[in-house]
C-alpha cells in the first residue's frame, strides 16, 4: 500500500511539474484542423487551417490580450454585434500577397466580390512539421503550399511561429521561408499584403463614415452616422507619425493603442533588419486593417519610390521575420526599442 501511495504521489507531482514546466501549451486538434495556444491555461489564440472551402489560407484566429480580450475582428468566423462586415478575407492574422506572378492571394474568400477579378491564388496547409510547449515559450513549425489558379505549387511555404506571455503581455514572432518551385516567381509591386491583422472594432480609428455592420444575431445593417462609442484605436509610428497619416509610410515599427473592454492596450508590428525592403512600408487603416507591407514601394507611396518588383528564381528561398507585441498598458517608445533589440539578436 505504502509503495502505491509513494508511487500516486511521484505521478501527481510529475504531472504538476509537467503543466509549470508547459506554461505556454500547444494542442492539436487534427480533426478540427486547428493548433490552440494557451498560456497558464488561458486560450491566447489558435493556428486554424479548415481548407479553402472556408479560408483561402490559414492564420492565426482568434488573437486575444492578457487580459482575455478580443484583439481580432469576429466577423467572418464568429459575428459579434456592432461588428463591420466589410472585407471578408480579413480573418485574425495571416500572410499572403495581392499579386504573385498575377495571381491574387490576398482577395480570395468564399465571398470574392465582383470588384475582385482574379486570377486568385490559394495557400493550403500540408503539414505540421514540429511543435513544441514550453514554460517560456512554445513553438510550432507548419508548412504550406501557394497554389496557382490551377493548383499547381508557386511556392512552398515554412513557418515558425514562437508565442510567448507573461501577466501583462503576449507576443507571436512568426518567420516565413518562401521557396519557389519549379520557376521565377515574381512579387509585382501591390499594396495589399504581407503580414496583417484585422482588428476588434474597439481598436479601430473612431470615423464617421457611412458603413455596414452586424447586429446581436450577426445580421447586416446599413448604419448612416458610426456610434464611435468604445472605439479608441490610434496608430503611431516609430518615425513619430500618428493616426491615418501613417498608411503609405516607412517605419521598424508601428503601436496600434486602444482600450478593449476596459483593458488599456498596445499593439506593436515590429519589422526586422533582415528583411527585404527594411524598414517597411505600412498598409494601415482607420477602418482597423494592420499591415506591414515591403513588396510595395512605388504603390505604397504613390509613385515616389521605384517599383521593387520582388522577384524569387526558381529554386531559391527568401525569409520574411516579424513579432507582433500585445501588451496591457501603456507601452513607452523606450519598452518598443528593447524588444526590437531582442528580436533582432
């Protein structure tokens, strides 16, 4: 009895020293194609992969704060009342581009308008290589293929995404290898993509602007005159530019701030000294798209830089490097300057 006893006690505490030791915990559920993050317990968020019939690429969705808050926008996915339903291939946070060798991977949806023409490309999930929970971090390697309009393979896509958390922060690093298959890919200058997130509606930019919403039981509504209340989202740049002025300009990083549900917080794009076209340009709306975009110079500031025209030979690979910061709070230009030097190590 006594050697039962020693042996549930040994079991027990390898078990409690097993759940301090995976603070950061990473599950996997392959029937419902989805890998869930949580942090001490708490859902962060989720890498979902469900297939083109319901998103032309995966991402990661929902992305909430320490404090438990939504940062992302529900809508398509899961409606919430006074919700824009504009834009429906804006889902949580992804990565893709609006032109690759002609092909547009950032429009397509199951809901494409007319105004989108095509031809589109798709990113399908193939696997998930690695993943590793952790007490200070966890890590998930997944892979991918960018597929033309007749699904043959553009690009091969590997991923590592790192999340981190404390009491007061999240943070998601996410670098992407793009390898090109069997020919020349080109990023024709665009200025939709690269890495983005669309927004709760308490983060966007408060406007006046006649829009749609949804309403409790997820129904469109036109509404003439925007209720602006809650709504307390304001972009700043590290090249101290603020509000809408920063979309179309350069910068290592820009700090989304606002208040979800009484919760103060901050949410930092930070770009990477190895990437192509350092420091990037920002593709950021009031209307709560927050994107940071390289591949698009001449668009982006309106004929004053050259075209870019990113171009991949067949066989080769480039790497893409970004961290996205959720911290509660206020969060100095100072705090900002010290996670750029950690990421950039």
């Amino acid at each position: 009895m006594r050697q039962l006893i020693f042996t549930l006690l040994l079991a027990t505490t390898a078990t409690l020293s097993q759940a301090q030791t995976n603070r950061i915990q990473l599950t996997h559920d392959e029937a419902k194609k989805r890998v869930d993050v949580t942090i001490d317990g708490k859902p962060f968020t989720a890498y979902i992969y469900p297939g083109p019939t319901v998103l032309k690429k995966p991402v990661l969705y929902p992305i909430r704060s320490a404090g438990g808050n939504f940062i992302t926008r529900g809508w398509p996915m899961d409606p919430r009342p006074g919700e824009r339903i504009d834009h429906p291939h804006h889902v949580g946070m992804w990565f893709n581009y609006g032109d690759v060798n002609g092909h547009d991977f950032w429009n397509n949806s199951t809901a494409v308008g007319p105004e989108h023409k095509g031809p589109f490309g798709t990113i399908v999930h193939t696997g998930v290589k690695s993943m590793k929970s952790g007490k200070d971090k966890a890590e998930l390697v997944v892979t991918a293929d960018w597929l033309d309009k007749d699904n043959k393979v553009m690009l091969q896509e590997t991923t590592t995404y790192e999340f981190k958390g404390t009491t007061d922060s999240r943070t998601i690093d996410r670098v992407t290898t793009l390898k090109a298959v069997d020919k020349e890919v080109v990023f024709k200058d665009n200025k939709e993509g690269l890495i983005a997130l669309r927004l709760a509606r308490q983060l966007e930019q408060p406007s006046t602007k006649p829009e749609v919403f949804t309403d409790a039981q997820g129904v469109a509504t036109k509404v003439p005159v925007l209720d602006n209340a809650g709504v307390t989202g304001k972009y700043h740049s590290s090249e101290g530019i603020e509000g809408d002025a920063v979309w179309g300009t350069r910068g290592k990083w820009v700090n989304l701030t606002g208040t979800v549900n009484g919760e103060a917080v901050s949410l930092v794009l930070l770009d990477h000294p190895q990437n192509v076209g350092y420091p990037t340009y920002w593709h950021a709306r009031g209307y709560g798209l927050f994107a940071a975009n390289p591949l698009g110079p001449s668009v982006l500031s309106e004929g004053k830089a050259p075209a870019l025209n990113y171009t991949l030979p067949a066989g080769k690979s480039v790497t893409f490097r970004y961290r996205l910061l959720v911290r509660s709070g206020n969060t100095p230009n100072t705090f900002i300057d010290e996670q750029i030097s950690a990421f950039n190590r």
